[in-house]
C-alpha cells in the first residue's frame, strides 16, 4: 500500500513512528520519501527545514541526542478533517513519565504530508 492509498491518519501515525521514532538510517529515510512530498516543510519552536533530506536529518538529531530506550509513544490521535491532521505524542522511556509531550499539525495532499509542525508541551 502506498501512502496515497492510505488515510490522513494512518499517515501521521506512520510519520511519527516510522520517521521520527526509527533510528535505522535506511528505514527512516524510505519513510521520509513515502509519506513527506519532495517539497515538504516541518517546523517547530527551534526551526523550519524542507525536503526529504533535511526532514530526515532533523529526526536523525532528535533520534541521536536521546538515550537508545527513549521512544515515541501516541497518546493522541491521530484526527483527520479533509486534508489537516493532528496526533499527539510523548517521548522518553516506556517506563517513566516522558521526557517530551507535542502535538503534531500535519497538511497531507495527495497522500503526502506537505507541511508539519511541531508543537512541544511542558512535561509533567
């Protein structure tokens, strides 16, 4: 199935597990170029990057500055309205409260997420 076959939602749940949340090089630049289109901006507080290269290397650096048992779990979400998604989302070890909490804003056309942002949350 090719992510044009897929929901709005399935989209942004693979976005956040299979992108930002895979730390093989390999099976996270695939994702990158199945489920972003070519031109595609993610932004959040601390910048905005757009391509497949700079998406995929911006969540290399988050991947790389976090301890190996940190991962990302969805805790809300994903919702679709046409063509806008959201899903929330906490990273840190399956054992503890987490380290960071955000909330996603997708724009998907053509089954291709072509703008993202990010929006942390102070954890608890």
């Amino acid at each position: 199935m090719t992510s044009e076959d897929q929901e709005p939602t399935s989209i942004l749940q693979r976005m956040v597990l299979e992108v930002f949340g895979e730390r093989d090089a390999a099976r996270r630049a695939a994702a990158v170029q199945e489920l972003f289109a070519s031109d595609a901006t993610f932004s959040d507080a601390e910048a905005s990057v757009t391509g497949h290269e700079a998406i995929d290397a911006t969540a290399g650096r988050i991947l790389a500055g976090a301890p190996p048992e940190f991962a990302f779990t969805i805790v809300d979400g994903p919702q679709a309205i046409a063509d806008l998604a959201r899903v929330s989302w906490h990273f840190g070890p399956a054992a503890d409260a987490p380290a960071v909490r955000g909330t996603d804003i997708a724009l998907i056309a053509g089954g291709r997420i072509t703008r993202l942002y990010t929006f942390l949350e102070p954890s608890t």
